[in-house]
C-alpha cells in the first residue's frame, strides 16, 4: 500500500480531509474543495463527519475516498475520531458508527477496509475517548500487484537467508538453519550456509493485509498462485554478508533498486563486521533502512543490551542522523510505518526465528511499506539488463527492471549498447513477472522479456532496452562529484577500480580530478574512463567506486558521447605493428559497417570494417591480417 509521508497536508489530519497518514501531497486548497465550497453547505466537524452524514456528505465523502485511493496508488491509512484544529475523540458510540460508515464506502468503492489500531486517549480534553487508524485497499485486477522490494544485508552470520525463511514459508527455524534452505542457490551455500550469490523471494498480502503464501508439501512456493492472489509483494533480495562477497552486495543494492534495506544484526554477535559497511552502502545510495535484531532467544540479557545500545549509538552518529524506534506492539508498527520513508525514524525489531518472537509485528511492518521510489508510467520505454538466461523451447530471456515507460508483447525495442556502442532491434515475444505471464510491464516493476531472433551471447548485463524514438548515445567516460569514504592513503590520476553504476558494473580509470589527490572524506569532481565497453548511462544516477577497502560513492554529472579511434592491434608475420589508424566520428559509426579501403589509402579511410574482416584497411608494406578494435579518444 502507499503510504506517502504524514506532512504533506498540514493540518489535514481528519480523515474526510484524508489523513492517509499523509497521502499523495494534497494541498489545503484541495483539501478545502473536497470538503465543500458552500454548495454543500458549511464544513462539519471532522471527528463527526461520518456520524450519520446526509446524502450530499456521503457522496463526497465517497468521491473523495476514490481520489485519496488513486493517488495512494490503490492504497491508504485514514485515521477516525482525529480533529482539525480541535480535540481529537469520539465516545465509543460514535466510533462504531463512523467505522461502520466506512466499512460501507469502501464497499461502494470496491476496496477492502482493515483496522490497524484503536486507542484510548490518556490525556487533555479528550481523556477517555477513543480514535482507530484503517487500512483501505482497492480490489485490483488478479494480473497487475505492487511491488517492494526489501534487500536484506547485514553481516555474516546474522540470520539473513533464515528470517525470510521463516518469513516466506510459515515455518519457524529449527535453531539449524532449517528455514533458510529454499532459499539457497547452490550446493556450495547449502554445505557452508553462507549466500554468495542474490537469492529471490516473495511475501504476498491481499487486499486485507492476509498473508497468501502457501508453500507445498514439500516446502515450495507456487509464485504465479502468490502473485494473482496478491495486492501487493514484497521482493525479498537476499545478500551475501561475507566480506569475500562484497561486490555482489553492492551490485545487489545498484541494480536491484531495493525500496528498503533490511539491516540484520545478530544480537550474540553485536554491530561487527560488515554491519556498518552495508549500512553506509544503504544511507549513501539514499535506501531507507530499518533494523532487525536477531537470535534474541539465545542471547543473554546484558549481551542483548549492549548491543542495542551500540546500534542507537551507530544509529544516532553525525553519519547515519536517525531516531531508533524500538518496535513492541502494534501501535509502534504503525507508527512507524507512516512515518519511515519520509522521515528519520529508523524502526528497530527484536525477533527470535525460532520462538517467533515478533514475528507478526514485522510482517505488519511489511505490510504497511510502501515502494520510495517514483518511476514515470507514461514516458517513453527504458528497461535495464540484470541477467541473461537461454531457456530451452523459448531462446534467450532477458531478466530486469522497467525504469519507465511501459513495454508491451510484440513491441520492438533498440537493444544496447553493444562492442560498438550501436543499437540494434529486438521484438519482445512474451513477458513475464514473478513466473507469471503477463501482457505488459510499466515502471517499477521487475519482470523478463523473451526475445525473437536475439543470442544470448550478444547480451550482457548492464545493457538496455529503449523505445524505437529514443536517441540513446553510449558512453566511454563520466563525469562524477564524488565521496571517498575509505582510502588506505592517496588517490591519484590513473587509479583504478570496479565503478558500479545502475546494472553496470566495469572497471574505469580516473583520467581527470577537480584537485590533485583525494583522500578518505574528500569530495571533488572526477572524471571516469570504462576500460572495456562503452556504456548506457544516465545523468543523477548514483555511483560507487571501490576497490579493496577503498570505496567511494557519488552522482553522474554529466556523460560523454561516445567518440572512437581505430588501431592495428595485431603484428604481421614479421613482427613489425600496422600503422594504419583510422578514426570514425560517433554521428558515422552508424554508416560504418563496410570492410576498409585497399593500398595506402585503405587505413585512413575513416571506416570501421566489420569484425574478423581487418587486413583490408592496412597500409601498403605491413603485410595482411591487421584486426582494427574500438579504443575511447
């Protein structure tokens, strides 16, 4: 469900002037015209609103609740008994009757409606009255279902792959490590029990926040059955915790786009390892992140205290700047919840895999999470590569992230960039979420395409798919502001490292700096050189840089157009090196697909020729067999 952030309408906290615990940025002036503009007569209390409304009232109220429906994108969180401006309250009479008069439009709105919590007021002129928060989901198509993703990181050992074990299957661990089998990859991390590579998984609720996984007899999910009996998923990306596997984390976190980072903390072990390393990975590449502390069941009390006082600590520092919220009813969820991505409150669970200890707080927590992040529908189709597959009876498969737009079976796409930097045509047969065929894929949403006619060994990952009317340029170098935050001593011109940008992941060399070294806590601008293949990249993408222990993250400011020299890479049989070089400008690297000239005026004719056809272009005396490459100018 969206949940949008609580202050996007001052003051409008009642719910006929939809409080959806901040819901879709609605000014006072709309809020107002909701309410009515004299035709309806003068504005009634809104802790009374929905008290016995007149005919005229319930409409709008209805028509209203259908707005804040859209712009939660089929989901809100409404309060009852909340004034504006005047004391919150109702007896309990009225709060049955506004519930009921809910309950009823929302059936006139085809949405389920779901009490979150009802509460007492202890103080103030309200003392002794009550007001409740609901859930309201509209009934949407079986086809089309939310989706969050949710990255678990967190160092080794700290239960990552046994929780969503236990929170996927409906099935507590057995102190073994029982849980968290399904979720393995290979044999090698069933033998070790460590994740070396991103596991998948998914948690299913419907429309009235009910759990809809059901694994089989033999513990295994049906992911097409979840997904069309599901309002929303939440996609659970699994990461590897050990040091050795670092880069897949950082890819993971890169080129995932994960909504939410999961931070695990073993509560034997305490804020060690890679802990605070995967929790400046997340605050760097601006990922929301709350805390769950885990093996409660086996940790003395004076160990589990100090390590919750050491993450509020690693919490609260000038790096990290949140406020821990210890999570321990429902009220706290809740809480928690409607103010967690727009705001700095970081919740914190305590759960116990094997006692089930909080289990249910933390699934209502995911329950209520709603995707941070904004993709455009109706712009004009791009779609990032994560993976490659070549699937018998079908040809090769395309697994990855709509980033906007929307795709359609049988839309023809530019596929790219290649060795080249060019783009070639590719026609979706089919496509797929969660396993489950569907007939088109927009923003934000993961899903895999079948290609007609494509091999999969022209496709890497970190290439994309775009709409036939773009004028998508590759790029050899970038131009970033960036962020050291760890370096052992000196960076200098011509350092390398692995540069992970979106789904790209490929060594670059810092070929410009705005000041002559960085060190650890440096900002400056860079400008980075890919080392083997020119890329797709976008300006405001987030960067990270890192090399051993030594990372550093930033945004794309700027790209450069792809621009290419040609060289003989080859010697002849005498052993001397070809000197023909020729260059092609990047406006004809299109036009540049014939074999070269012949003679002395074959190498500068300012043609690329095709692959395997080098020798042609050579000047005259240097012998045959001269094979031309690409190399950035």
């Amino acid at each position: 469900t969206a949940i949008p952030p609580p202050a996007a309408a001052a003051g409008a906290s009642a719910l006929f002037a939809a409080n959806a615990a901040g819901g879709g940025g609605d000014s006072d002036d709309d809020t107002d015209s909701v309410r009515g503009d004299g035709a309806h007569g003068p504005v009634a209390d809104p802790r009374t609103e929905f008290v016995a409304p007149t005919v005229a009232a319930y409409e709008r109220l209805v028509f209203h609740m259908k707005c804040r429906l859209k712009g939660g994108r089929g989901g809100t969180i409404y309060e009852i008994g909340v004034g504006d401006g005047v004391d919150s309250g109702l007896s309990e009479g009225e709060l049955e009757g506004s519930w009921a008069q809910v309950r009823q439009m929302a059936e006139d709105c085809e949405a389920d409606v779901m009490l979150l919590r009802r509460k007492e007021l202890e103080s103030g002129s309200g003392k002794g009255k009550q007001v409740a928060e609901v859930l309201l989901r509209a009934r949407g198509d079986e086809l089309d279902f939310q989706e969050v993703r949710v990255a678990a990181v967190g160092n080794v050992d700290a239960g990552k792959s046994t929780l969503l074990g236990v929170l996927t299957h409906a099935q507590l661990d057995d102190g073994r490590g029982r849980s968290r089998k399904a979720l393995f990859n290979h044999q090698h991390e069933q033998d070790s029990g460590r994740t070396s590579s991103v596991g998948h998984d998914i948690l299913g609720f419907d429309s009235k926040g009910a759990v809809v996984n059901k694994p089989d007899q033999k513990g295994r999910l049906d992911w097409t059955a979840i997904c069309m009996a599901s309002f929303k998923t939440v996609v659970f990306l699994d990461l590897a915790g050990h040091e050795r596997y670092l880069k897949t984390t950082v890819g993971g976190l890169t080129r995932h786009l994960p909504d939410v980072a999961m931070l695990m903390v073993g509560a034997n072990h305490g804020c060690i390892g890679m802990t605070k390393e995967h929790l400046g990975l997340s605050l760097a590449l601006n990922v929301p992140v709350f805390v769950v502390v885990t093996k409660i069941d086996m940790c003395p009390e004076p160990v589990l205290k100090e390590t919750l006082r050491v993450l509020q600590k690693i919490l609260k520092s000038p790096g990290s700047r949140k406020i821990p919220l210890m999570v321990s009813s429902v009220d706290d969820v809740v809480v928690a919840a409607t103010h967690f991505v727009s705001e700095r409150v970081c919740p914190v669970f305590q759960v116990s895999n094997v006692t089930g200890h909080n289990i249910e707080l933390l699934k209502l927590f995911l329950n209520l999470l709603s995707p941070s992040r904004v993709f455009d529908t109706e712009a004009k189709a791009e779609f990032q590569i994560d993976d490659t597959f070549s699937v018998p009876g079908v040809g090769t498969v395309v697994s990855g992230t709509m980033l906007q737009g929307r795709v359609r079976a049988g839309d023809t796409l530019q596929l790219g960039p290649d060795s080249l930097g060019l783009y070639s045509s590719a026609t979706v047969k089919s496509i797929h979420r969660k396993r489950m065929p569907v007939k088109e894929a927009h923003g934000g949403q993961t899903c895999s395409f079948a290609l007609k006619k494509v091999k999969r060994a022209s496709i890497r990952k970190g290439m994309v798919m775009l709409h036939r009317d773009l004028e998508p340029k590759a790029s050899w170098e970038i131009e970033a502001d960036v962020l050291v935050l760890h370096h052992p001593s000196t960076i200098g011109l011509k350092f390398c490292a692995s540069c992970h940008v979106g789904a790209v992941r490929q060594t670059a060399q810092i070929v410009h700096m705005s000041q002559e070294l960085l060190r650890t806590g440096d900002k400056a601008r860079v400008r980075l050189r890919f080392v083997k293949n020119a890329e797709y990249i976008k300006e405001g993408t987030r960067i990270v840089f890192r090399e051993g222990r030594t990372k550093a993250v930033g945004t794309i400011v700027n790209t450069l157009p792809l621009a290419f020299r040609t060289n003989t890479a080859n010697f002849n049989a005498n052993g001397k090196k070809g000197a023909a070089i020729a260059a092609a400008a990047a406006a004809g690297v299109a036009a540049a697909t014939g074999g070269g000239g012949s003679g002395a005026g074959g190498g500068a004719c300012g043609t690329v020729p095709p692959k395997g056809a080098g020798g042609a272009g050579a000047s005259a005396g240097d012998g045959v067999g001269a094979k031309l490459r690409t190399k950035s100018v």
